[in-house]
C-alpha cells in the first residue's frame, strides 16, 4: 500500500518536472522566436530605396 503511494508520487513529480521542463523549453523557444524577428526588423535593408538618416532623396 505504502509503496504503491510512493511509486505513484515518483511518477507524479516525474511528470509534473516534465512538464514544467516542456513548459519552459516552450517559453525559452517563443524569446528566441521573438528575439530573431526583433534582430530581422533592426537588420532589414531600409524600404524607402536606400535614403535613411543621410537627407537623400528615395532612390528610383
């Protein structure tokens, strides 16, 4: 009896470190997501034909 409830709380903090486990892994997985398109929006090539910050006129 005694070993059955202890053999069952092995297996529920088993799966609830995995699941806390997949629950971060997710989140870490979602700031690198985030931090790509973050990095993607700095390092885009500028949409208005090359004249940014120099006071050009938009190349044609």
């Amino acid at each position: 009896m005694v070993t059955t409830q202890i053999r069952n709380a092995i297996k529920l903090a088993a799966s609830w470190d995995g699941l806390k486990q997949s629950r971060e892994s997710g989140a870490i997985a979602e700031r690198r997501r985030e931090t790509a398109a973050a990095i993607g929006r700095i390092s885009a090539p500028p949409t208005d034909g090359g004249a940014h910050d120099a006071g050009q006129p938009p190349r044609p």
